[in-house]
C-alpha cells in the first residue's frame, strides 16, 4: 500500500532516510516549518530556510520518487518576539506561492503566551486572506490542554474559519476530542520523548475513530524514527483491523485533507 507522511522535518534527516522511507512506500512527504536546533538570529535566516524547503528538499526527495510539500511560517518556539516575527511574515506570501507550499504551518503555541498567540492570530489571518491551509502546533507535555483550548476559542470565536481547512497536531488523547468536536482534523505525533508512541496511536484510533484523523512520525533534531509510522501501521495489521482502515489512516485522509490545496497531487482511492 501506499504512505503519506503528514508531518516530518527531512532537513533533518539524512538521504539515507528518504531512501528507507521509498522503500516503505512512503510516495509523499509533508514539512511544516520549524525551529532549526537553535533560535535563528535574524529574519534573513528563515528566508534563507524557506527557500531550502521550496528549492532543495524536493529535489531530493524526488530522486527517491517521493513527492515533498512544505509549509511555511514562523513557528511558536520563535515567536515570542512580536516585531521580528513581523518582519518573517512579511515575506511568507512570497513562499505560499512556491509549487510544493501546502499552506501555512506549523503555527501554534509552545508556552501559551501572549506574544505566542499574537504572533499565531497574524497568521491565522494571513492564512484566510491568502485561501491557505492550516497546519497548527499544539504545545507540548502539561501545557498541552491549555494551549489547544486558547487556539480553539480563538478560531472557534472568529466567524471566517473552515475548520475542514485546518489541522491540529500533536493531538494526544486529552486534546483529540475537543479538536474533533471543533470539526478541526486531528493529527497525531509519533515521537518517543514528547508525544505519542505507536501502541498509543493505535489505542487512539479505536477509541476515536479514524475519520479525520492523521497520524505522522515528525522525524526532527531529537531522538526519532521516520519509520514509526510505519510501525504503527503494521500495529493496526497486528490487531486486526482491515486493509481498508489502514489504508484510510496513513494515505486516504491524507489525500483528503491535503488535497484540499490544489498543489497535493496524490488522491485517495475513492471518493
């Protein structure tokens, strides 16, 4: 069968591992705009990042025969300075033009502050005024469940929003229900210090459902796996679940939710 990965950071990844992902069948890859291992030092920076991901990126990772979409933005691990994420935002139109640019992403929050959210409602707005895909960042750990229900009220309370247009990720089992509820897609994180492993995504799934719901590996600077998802695949197989289901969680609601911008190229089997 084949794999979309949602949500992998492959700048920091080697070759080696847009190898193994093609031979697992991965025919698709999607990169939100993230930290870099350290708090960039200017806005030129991330001009410098958003042109890797638009230019580079999916070079390499056609010579794999895999199709690489990014997002861009600032992310909310750098956003706590509201005038230099002014000036990075500034250019982001440029970028949502780029040929392989889904939308904009990962925004969110990492300590739910004021600044954090500032920085997040420009881009909500910007993302509406340009017709874009969201791709949101939930925090992480304690601060999780706060974090999603300050983003929730806001976008739930702003009157211009389709929340078929906009994921969270980072969902873990506290959070899934509220984002659903919402009508917003949930995804959720395979990552083996701050979120979920691959038993809990599958547990999960069989207690909400697979419909709008997307499961990713994340692949960044720390300790992680593109091939996680993978396991958690073969983890739905182990317990029995039908090919059908498998398939609609790791390539047909991406395909759907994705798809939604015309640049995704891959389509679910039906409908």
């Amino acid at each position: 069968m084949r794999v979309i990965e949602p949500h992998i950071h492959m700048i920091a990844r080697t070759t080696a591992d847009y190898e193994r992902m093609a031979m697992m069948h991965t025919v698709a890859c999607c990169e939100p705009a993230f930290w870099a291992g350290y708090d960039r030092t200017s806005p030129a920076a991330f001009y410098d990042y958003f042109t890797h991901l638009t230019t580079f990126e999916p070079r390499r990772a056609a010579q794999y025969l895999i199709q690489h979409y990014a997002w861009i933005c600032i992310n909310p691990k750098e956003a706590e300075n509201v005038e230099f994420s002014k000036e990075v935002i500034s250019f982001i139109p440029e970028f949502l033009d780029k040929p392989n640019v889904l939308g904009v992403g990962e925004i969110g929050l990492n300590r739910n502050t004021k600044n954090e959210m500032a920085v997040f409602e420009m881009q909500v707005e910007l993302a509406l005024e340009r017709g874009q895909l969201i791709w949101i960042h939930t925090p992480h750990l304690d601060d999780k469940l706060r974090g999603t229900r300050m983003m929730l009220d806001y976008l739930e309370g702003h009157g211009g929003i389709d929340p078929e247009r906009v994921c969270f990720d980072h969902a873990e089992e506290h959070t899934i229900g509220p984002i659903r509820d919402a009508g917003f897609w949930a995804a959720m994180t395979i990552y083996p210090v701050t979120k979920n492993s691959p038993s809990r995504v599958v547990d999960a799934l069989e207690v909400f459902g697979v419909d709008r719901m997307l499961v990713d590996a994340s692949g960044d600077w720390g300790p992680s796996d593109p091939a996680t998802l993978h396991q958690a695949l073969f983890e739905m197989r182990r317990r029995g679940h039908d090919e059908a289901t498998v398939e609609a969680v790791f390539y047909d609601n991406p395909c759907r939710f994705l798809g939604q911008c015309p640049k995704f190229k891959p389509r679910p089997r039906t409908g």
